[in-house]
C-alpha cells in the first residue's frame, strides 16, 4: 500500500510540476525538467521495490508442506528484485541505445548528405548502436526465465 501511495504521489508531483511550468513559462528550462523527471523515477523505483519485496503471510497450520511452499516462493524478496533487474536492464540499455542512436544517425544523415555512396556504411553504425537496446532485452528474457 506504501508503494502505492508513492507511485500516485510522484505521479502527481510530476504533473503539477508540468502544469506550473508550463504556466509560467518555464518551458525551456531543460534541467529542471530532467530533475525532476529524475526525482519522479527513483520515487517509483522505491515504490516498486516497496511493493514487489513485501512481506508474505505465514501459513495457516491447515495447509500441507508442500502447498506453503508453493503459495510463498513467489512473493519472496528475491523474486521481487529479479522484476525490477529486469525492467533495468531493459531501461537503461535503451536509454543507452537512445543516446547511441541519437548521436550516429545525426552523423550518419550528415555523411550521406555530403557523399550518398557512403549510407551503407553508415546503416552499419547505426544497427550496431541499436543493437545495445536487444541486448538489454535478452539480458531480461534470460532473468525472467530463471523467475518463471
């Protein structure tokens, strides 16, 4: 419930934030938006891990061994972390990947505006630099199967 209750906080922090900036015109101010941008992300981390690494109910004498077990080994801590490696890698490989990108294609339209013959090349650098991006989900693929 903690960890709900700070989700919608950042949520709405966010979006007042927004509102009043916009408001005031402070439209351009590029590193108040990320700080706060910033902010509202490790606030839903910290719900996130809040919510995925609470704590299970003992079980009642009346279930079997076997059943406990069952019903508890999906809401330990461990499994908890393990969603929220997964949702890093993922994010922060395509974050990487963004940046990458961003950074090679300008270049690349660039090259190939001055010389045409060189957009193969330039196609090369640009896959790999989206490459990070599938790397990052394999990386999450292989976490999510040792969770399931």
């Amino acid at each position: 419930m903690f960890g709900l209750i700070l989700s919608c906080v950042a949520v709405f922090g966010t979006v007042t934030a927004g509102i009043v900036m916009r408001g005031t015109g402070f439209r351009g101010s590029k590193r108040m938006l990320a700080c706060i941008a910033a902010f509202s992300f490790g606030v839903l981390l910290l719900g996130a891990a809040v919510n995925l690494t609470a704590a299970v109910p003992a079980a009642s004498a009346a279930e079997s061994a076997g059943e406990a077990a069952a019903r508890v080994a999906p809401a330990e801590a461990g499994y908890g972390m393990g969603f929220i490696s997964m949702a890093l890698a993922t994010g922060l490989a395509c974050i990487g990947a963004g940046v990458a990108v961003g950074s090679v294609g300008s270049a690349a339209i660039g090259l190939v505006g001055e010389q045409p013959g060189a957009i193969g090349t330039t196609l090369i650098y640009v896959g790999l630099a989206e490459g990070v991006a599938i790397y990052g989900i394999v990386i999450s693929m292989l976490i999510f199967s040792k969770l399931a």
